[in-house]
C-alpha cells in the first residue's frame, strides 16, 4: 500500500479485513467530494493516484505516462476535477444497481482511472475475496461476510454517452465473480442491458464478441480528457 500523510484518513487502512470493506467504501465517497478551497490540487491527485494503485489488480495499469510528459497540466486538473468525474459515474451505477432487489444488490464501487495503454483494457473489476478472517471468529476461522467489488473505468476512453455500457461492462464482470466473458458473464450483462434500455447482446454472440459489449464508442485521443480538453 502507498505510504500517506496521516491527514488522509481515507488512506489509512486497517489489516483486518472486514475493515478494509468499510474502509474502501469510504474511499469512493471521499472521492466525489469537491476539494476545499486551500486543497493543494497536485498533492490530491498524487494521494488519488495512490489510492487506486493500492486497490487495483496491476499498480502498474494506473499511468498518466501516456497523457503527458511531465504530468503536471493532468494532476493539477485530476486534484480539481476528479470528483466531479465520479460523482457522473456513481449516478450511472446507481441506476445499474436499481434493477436489483435491495436484498440482492451487490456492495460497488467506483472510480474513474487513467489506465495505461499497455494494460489494453477500457476498465477492470477487482474483487475483494467473500471469505475473511475476523480477530472476533473463534480460532481465527474463515466467516463470510459481504464484500466490495471495486470498479476501475477510464472515461477517456469511451464517449460520455456510452458511459452506461462501460459501467454495465464491468459490474456484469463483478456479479458474475469469474474471470473471462462466459455463460455467468452473459447473464449479468444481458440482464443489466435489459433493464437499462442498453442493446442486447444477440444470443449467436460469442466470448469474444462479448469482451467488447455493448458496443462503445472510443474516443480518438483519450489523453485530452485528462489533460481537461474534453467536456463530459
């Protein structure tokens, strides 16, 4: 985990792993929180950078390296702008998530990414693992508990009217909680499409062709969001 100033307190996380959900959560809210007048923007998106280092599936995926060179322009506009970002995406997930019975809706959340091109994906799903061990369990035994999934899009990327898809992709990934674009993944995402009024994905359609559903339009030069080029 990135090192932090002891003022963050949203980077500061516990070993024990039912804290670490309640810990993640509040993350994401701090983070679609506008920044406070004398807020040092540079020094923001430095500890938001670091926050989704720690918390995604490759650290390394995380880069503003293609955006520019030095990063400064894109970090001063992330420290100013970024909860602006999430707050569009946590209304997209919201609806997403209102297809589901209160009981059965899966605990997400998310956050916009810069994501390098080397990673060759327009976002990602990291799930925090369903068994746990509580310091409370007898002997230390594994107890089930609720657990986060954390969704990475970059919004670069994708047009801001195809968000919905890009979000619906990768929560159908972390409801299905398997890897790849399989029979589980189908499922999520046709159910998330019909209820959002996004194209199904005709039955013919193959893992392949699911790997790119639903269809989403890129964006030619993703770098000129990050750099406060692009309106959203």
């Amino acid at each position: 985990m990135a090192s932090a100033p002891q003022s963050d307190p949203f980077q500061n996380r516990s070993n024990n792993a039912f804290a670490f959900d309640q810990t993640t959560q509040f993350q994401a809210i701090y983070w679609q929180r506008a920044p406070t007048d004398n807020t040092d923007s540079m020094l923001r998106a430095t500890g938001y950078l670091s926050v989704l280092r720690d918390l995604s599936i490759e650290p390394g995926w995380i880069s503003l390296a293609h955006v520019a060179d030095p990063p400064g322009e894109a970090l001063i506009w992330i420290g100013q702008h970024i909860h602006r970002v999430n707050q569009r995406l946590q209304a997209i997930l919201n609806d997403l998530l209102g297809c589901f019975e209160p009981a059965l809706r899966p605990s997400v959340q998310i956050f916009a990414a810069p994501i390098g091109p080397q990673a060759g994906v327009d976002g990602f799903c990291c799930n925090v693992p369903n068994v746990a061990f509580r310091r409370d369990s007898p002997r230390g035994t594994p107890c089930e508990r609720p657990s986060t999934i954390t969704l990475m899009v970059d919004p670069g990327r994708i047009v801001p009217a195809d968000w919905p898809g890009l979000v619906a992709h990768e929560l159908a990934h972390g409801i299905a909680r398997l890897p790849g674009h399989g029979a589980e993944f189908r499922r999520a995402i046709a159910h998330l499409c019909l209820a959002q009024d996004l194209p199904l994905p005709p039955p013919p359609l193959d893992a392949e062709g699911l790997s790119s559903w639903p269809p989403c339009r890129h964006n030619p030069q993703p770098e000129l969001f990050w750099l406060g080029q692009l309106p959203f």
